[in-house]
C-alpha cells in the first residue's frame, strides 16, 4: 500500500474531499422502499383495504437482502440521510 504522499494531488484532494462528506454527516448505503402494511387490530381500515403507509431501508449485508423498517417518527430523519446516486453510464 502506498503512503498517501505518493498519490498524485489530485488523487490526494478528492481522498480529503471524501473523508469530509463521510464523516461531517450521516448517510446511507441502500434504498428506500414504500410499502403499505395492515396493523391487524381489528376494525381498522386497513382490515377495510385501507392499507398504512410506512417505510423501509433496503442493503444487502453479504449475500443477503435485507429491510430495515423505519418507525414513522424517523422517516423524515432517514429522508434526508438518503440521497441516490446518479450513474454515469454503468
């Protein structure tokens, strides 16, 4: 591995650039999916299929997929972690 010194400057600014945005605010490594759920008490609209909204972060950990439901308390949080990535070409 090279010392960080002997990366070109440009390599340097953009590796000093990084480091800021990961560690001056939080982010999120996945995606965020809508959903509509039932609650099961009974009498509910959502028995009616008047369903709830709600939330959930979509990763992969390994080779597996898994969601992470966000309590509607957090959801407005969790927005504004998330910002999605734009591909060029890929």
């Amino acid at each position: 591995m090279k010392h960080r010194g002997q990366f070109a400057r440009s390599e340097r600014v953009a590796r000093s650039q990084l480091a800021k945005l990961v560690h001056e605010q939080p982010f999120l490594c996945g995606s965020l999916v809508p959903l509509q759920r039932v609650c099961g008490k009974p009498g509910c609209k959502c028995s009616r299929g008047e369903l709830h909204p709600g939330l959930c972060v979509a990763l992969r950990v390994r080779d597996k997929r898994k969601m992470i439901y966000v309590p509607q308390a957090m959801e407005a949080t969790v927005r504004r972690w998330y910002r999605p990535i734009r591909r060029c070409g890929i």
